[in-house]
C-alpha cells in the first residue's frame, strides 16, 4: 500500500520517489517513464518517416519531442522536483547544461572564425599547383 502525501508535499515528490518499502507504486513509476519515453521515440520516428506532416515543419516538432523526452528523464528516471531535496541536482543539471552549452557555442564560433578567415575553394587549389 502506497502511503498518503500531504498536499504540500506533494509538489516534491517526483513519481517513483516513494517511502523506502513501496516497490510496488516505484516500478509502476518507472514503468510509466518507460512507456512515455519509448511512446516519444516511435512517434519521432513516425514524424520523420511518415508522409503526414508538412517537411518544413518536422525539425520543429522533433526538437518538441526532444524536450518532452527530457522532462519525461528527469522527472520519471531522475526525480528532479522543485523540492528542498533536490536542489543540489538541480545545480548539477544546470552545470551540465552550461557545459553543453558552452561547448555547442564554442565549437559554433570556432567554425564560424574559420569559414571567414579561409580563403575559397579555388585559390586553395591553385596554391596547391
């Protein structure tokens, strides 16, 4: 038997996050995350393969399906809640995400530089000759 949440606590606790001894109501949790997520990944698929959808717009609702995929990871897989107990992994995330970021921005900027400063095609060839 699940135990009662109060309705204030109930707001940090993340699904799966139960009293130690409720296995039962925690793989249900997990097994929720696990259908939703697999449930996101064949719909993407089915976006981009089907005949459905105007071409344009399937970037669009792919990135909308990512991001759906990683609330549906971190509430359901990693129990990131708004709570006191989480903050610390909400300061991980946050680093993780800056990282990313950084790295994407960086790696952006550096070929941007570069496809400046090159000269085109042709000369190169020429200078090869």
């Amino acid at each position: 038997m699940s135990e009662f949440i109060p309705a204030h606590k109930a707001a940090e606790v993340a699904p799966g996050d139960l009293p130690a001894g409720d296995t039962e109501s925690a793989v249900l949790g997990y097994v929720i995350g696990l259908v939703l997520a697999g449930g996101l990944t064949v719909v993407s698929f089915y976006i981009t393969r089907g005949r459905l959808f105007w071409p344009p717009s399937i970037p669009t609702a792919l990135i909308v399906l990512a991001v759906a995929q990683i609330g549906v990871h971190l509430v359901f897989f990693l129990h990131i809640t708004s709570g006191p107990d989480s903050t610390n992994n909400i300061l991980a995330l946050a680093f993780g995400i800056l990282i990313v970021f950084l790295i994407i921005a960086g790696s952006l900027w550096i070929m941007g530089n570069l496809n400046h400063n090159m000269l085109p095609m042709d000369q190169i060839m020429n200078m090869q000759r």
